[in-house]
C-alpha cells in the first residue's frame, strides 16, 4: 500500500515532467518553429524513373530532380536563362565557342567544391556516342569541351548554334558519379537527395551551402509521396497526409476545402491523341486528317476542365511565344461529313477499331479520352480506352512503341523550339510516334542550321505547319494546372517548364522569409 507522502512526492514529479515537456514544447514554438512547421509532403502521381538527372525522361521526374540538380545555367519562372553554377558566360563572335566562368565557392551536396574537372566530364558524359546516342542530342554538336584554366570551361561546337545556351541546363554532378548517381545522387540544387523508397516517396532536405542565399530553400525537409490513385487525392489532402498535389482537375479543385488555396496557371504541355503513324492505319494521311476533323475541341475542355485551358493546332504551346501560332488551330474544324469522305478514300467506310492506351494515373488525360471516344464514333470510330499504370506506358508506349494511339502530354525539357520539335524527326530516338516525314525532316534540318535568328523561327513555324496539315497527332490542348496547396504553406509560382519549384514555398507566417 502506497504512502500518501509518497503519492504525494510522485505527484509533484509528474506536475514538474509535464510542466517542463510543455515549457519545451512552448520555446519551440516561440523560437524558429515548431518541428512539424519545417516539412511539406507533396503528392506526385506516378514514381520517378531514375534518380540519374542525365538519363530521367518523364516529366514527372525532371520537375522533383529541378530541385536537386543544377546547370551552368538554371530557368526561372519567367523564362530567363539565369548562370548559375557557372557566374558568367561569353559566346564567340562565330557562335561557335561558349566559354563560362564556374562560380566562386559552389559546393556539392557531399560538401565538395564544384571544379572545372566536373564541369568537363558532365558535358562529356551526355555528348559520349559509345553507346549510341549521346543522352543529350544537342551535344551531338559538341567539337570539343576544354578547361582553360581553374575556373574556365570552353564548350566548342561544330557549327554555330543560337538555341545551344537552353540546353546547358543539363545537370551538372561530380566527376566519375555515374556509378553512384542512381543510389546517391549529387547536385548543388537548393535541396538535396536523403532517400527514396520505389513506388511510395523520395526525400529531400534544404542544403545549407547553397550558394544562392537569396534564393534558399525555406521549408527544411521535402517529401514527394507518390499518389497515383486519382479518386484519393481530395482525400488525402484534406486528412493532412500530402499538403500540396499539382495538377488536381478542376472537379477535385472545387471539392476541397477552404484550408487550401488553388493557384490557377498552365501545364505547358502538348496534350494530344498521339498516333502511331507506323501502324494501320494511321500510316494513312487520310485516316488521321479524318480524326483531326471529327473532333471537337471546345467539347473537350469542356469536359475536362470547365473550358479552361488553350487549344492547340501543333506541338508547339502558347508559353514560347515566338514559336506559337494560334492560327493552326484552324487548320481543322469539326465536320462530320469531311472525316467521314477522307475515311471512304482510305479504303475504311464503315470505320474502324482502334485502343487508347492511357496512362491511370493521369484524370485528365482519361476523360481526353473518353470524350474522344465519344466524337469518334459518330464517324463510325470505335476507340477502345485502355488504362494502364504508369510504367507500364512508359515502357510499352514510349520505351517500346507497342501501341496504336494514347493521350498523353509531351513537356518541353528545355526553353526552345527543339524540346518540342526535335521528337517528330524520322531518326530521333525520342519519336514515339514513328512519326517520318521528308520534308519535316528536311525543314527541321534547315531551322537547326540557320544561325540568323528571326529566320530560324520562321523555319522552326514551318515545321509545325508541317505538323498541323499532316496531322501527325491530333492535336488538342494546353490543360490548365490547378495546383492545391495547404493555407499553411505560400510562394507556389508556375514555370513556362515542367517545373515545380519548391525552395520557393514558405510557410504562411514565416516573417523572415522574402
């Protein structure tokens, strides 16, 4: 039997335990934050493909590794090329020689300067044609990348190049990583690489070293949680276990509540039906001019996302706006009766079957779909909708062109025409539509040559003419990006890339952040 003394003592250790827990717990919150206010957890629909930045392909990927990895120079919101791990750069009268000055004191994530040596072997590594391809086709171009002296690197090309600087984004890692760069990636971004589990998340933290204070990271530690089931998300996002999901639909956008704020822009994507131009019978001009006239744009957005969003007639969207040209979406209106003629000269009467191949994970590009089905049997086209997880169309589709149609939007990886244009070249190993056309070939061909600017727009536009009246896809929309993020959280800006930037988000109450 206790003593009430000592019951008594006992209590007043507990009093002074619970006391001092709250004292604790109270200074953490007057002082920088509370532990839990330095973390945001953001939901990505599908899993990485690779943690290598000079080998990642899907947009998805590129827009988590921004974070992480850097180049001699970086993209900002507005579409500049800003030096970055370079501090400057010149260019040769003859266009051919881009010398740049590696910036003073950058580090690595590991904690080790960034050396010309490093500079060297990243360009290197993505022009090496050993293996075929270089992994950055621009490099192909590449004469010769020379260190001039411990804080100079010379890039010389083989023939002059204006669009050359966008493209030096490419990552820039530690010399001889390529081994270690899918287990321990290492960049000089504002966060760096803590962990990834396959299929569920990966994990960031703000590097302390990085060299642009004004544009340091804010919130401490970052994770990507893989959120691949659409009809959860609203959930999700509401019970607190994702804070911020980019591209929700419009639907998803007006069931949330009044903790999040919507920020409203574009995906700065060419969404289309993309053909298989390889396989009957879309190796017909007529057969996908008649798809091209028997839809319905507008019907479209309207479906998928209250008529928002910009109607595309090429691949080309409206954010390069030197290139984009709004009159090629006249190129086809809507006539039922014109589609089903082209179809009767094709040999196909009564129509034909075919499968959209459609990524799950992706509502947006689902209801595309359906809506297309829809159209396209008043033609006397049925369209059977396939929906598959996400790596299963990348490797089926995109990898190995086992298809006959999908909906899908292809990004821009860098700011210029080629990132959207180079993919529909005969020899590009990047076509997945088996798309082969002499003369785009050829009209591209001459717009990568010409050096005089406003001439090589002009041919650049040629080669989306080109496109639009071949009907190379059928092409739709620019989606409109609604992305959810928690009140708690501000500082969401929308990039002219496929780019989430998230050294920018701060918290709603951080005074001291800009």
């Amino acid at each position: 039997m206790m003593k009430r003394g000592n019951r008594h003592k006992k209590g007043l250790a507990l009093l002074l335990v619970v006391m001092t827990t709250l004292t604790v717990a109270l200074s953490g919150c007057s002082g920088d934050k509370a532990e839990d206010s330095s973390k945001i957890t953001i939901g990505i629909p599908q899993d990485i493909d690779s943690l290598d930045p000079h080998k990642a392909e899907g947009a998805g990927t590129r827009e988590v590794l921004f974070n992480v990895f850097e180049g001699l120079v970086k993209p900002d919101e507005n579409g500049n090329l800003n030096p970055a791990v370079a501090s400057d750069y010149t260019i040769s009268d003859d266009g051919k020689t881009y010398t740049f000055t590696l910036r003073d004191g950058i580090k690595f994530h590991n904690g080790n300067p960034v050396t010309v040596e490093d500079i060297k072997y990243s360009i290197d590594r993505c022009a090496d044609t050993s293996n075929g391809d270089p992994l950055v086709s621009a490099f192909s171009d590449i004469d010769s990348v020379k260190v001039i002296d411990s804080t100079h690197v010379a890039i010389v090309l083989k023939k002059a190049d204006t669009d050359f600087l966008s493209y030096l984004t490419t990552a820039i890692i530690p010399k001889d990583s390529a081994d270690t760069m899918e287990t321990n990636p290492v960049g000089t971004g504002p966060y760096m690489y803590v962990s990834r589990s396959p299929q569920e998340n990966i994990v960031l933290k703000k590097f302390a070293d990085y060299w642009d204070k004004d544009n340091a990271a804010h919130i401490e530690n970052v994770t990507f949680k893989v959120e691949s089931n659409a009809d959860a998300i609203v959930m999700d996002l509401e019970g607190g276990s994702i804070d911020m999901f980019a591209r929700v639909t419009s639907a998803q956008a007006s069931q949330l509540s009044d903790q999040f704020q919507v920020y409203e822009g574009e995906m700065n994507l060419v969404q289309a039906l993309y053909l298989n131009n390889k396989v009957k019978p879309f190796n017909d001009v007529k057969v996908r001019q008649a798809l091209c006239y028997a839809i319905d744009r507008k019907s479209i957005m309207d479906f998928v996302s209250d008529g928002k969003g910009e109607a595309l007639g090429s691949s080309m969207y409206p954010s390069f706006t030197k290139y984009f040209m709004p009159e090629l979406n006249d190129t086809y209106t809507q006539n039922l009766d014109k589609a089903k003629e082209l179809l009767k000269e094709a040999g196909y009467p009564n129509g034909f079957e075919f499968r959209i191949t459609v990524p799950s994970n992706y509502t947006q590009h689902v209801d595309t779909a359906q809506v297309l089905a829809e159209q396209l049997e008043k033609i006397g086209v049925k369209a059977d909708i396939q929906q598959v997880e996400w790596d299963n169309w990348l490797s089926d589709v995109y990898t190995n062109r086992n298809y006959e149609a999908t909906v899908i939007g292809v990004d821009a990886s860098t700011l210029n025409a080629p990132a959207l244009l180079g993919r529909f070249v005969s020899t590009a190993d990047n076509n997945f539509t088996n798309y082969n056309n002499a003369d785009y070939d050829a009209a591209y061909a001459k717009a990568e040559a010409e050096t005089d600017d406003d001439k090589k727009t002009a041919d650049f536009k040629e080669c989306e003419t080109i496109l639009s009246t071949d009907a190379a896809n059928v092409y739709i929309q620019d989606l409109p990006e609604f992305v959810a993020l928690n009140k708690k959280y501000t500082g969401y800006v929308f990039y002219p890339l496929y780019a989430q930037d998230i050294a920018k988000i701060r918290l709603a109450d951080d005074t001291t952040s800009k």
